[in-house]
C-alpha cells in the first residue's frame, strides 16, 4: 500500500474531529473520526463548535 493510497483511506474513513469555526449563525466544521465519520456539533453563535465524536 502505497503512501498515498493510506494517505487517501486515512481522509475517508475519517480523521480525529477539529475545533468548529467561529461564525455569527454556527458552522458545521469537517471534524470526522475514525470509521464513523461522525461530523462535529455545529458552532454556537460567535463560539467554537464542540469536537467530532471519535470512531471507534
């Protein structure tokens, strides 16, 4: 397997949730994890949203 085949499952399945962006109506940030691919909570007004869920 290839670096840049792992490279691209690794983005797919999913990677460890990051920080919401900051936004007057909330943002839905790209926080994906592990094999679920859960999304992160959407921002608050004028806060950070919450972390993506983990996968398990």
């Amino acid at each position: 397997m290839t670096n840049r085949i792992f490279i691209h499952k690794f983005l797919l399945l999913g990677r460890p949730g990051l920080p919401g962006l900051k936004g007057e109506m909330g943002s839905w940030h790209k926080g994906i994890a592990g094999q679920r691919g859960e999304r992160g909570l959407p921002g608050l007004p004028g806060l950070p949203g919450a972390p993506g869920l983990r996968g398990i």
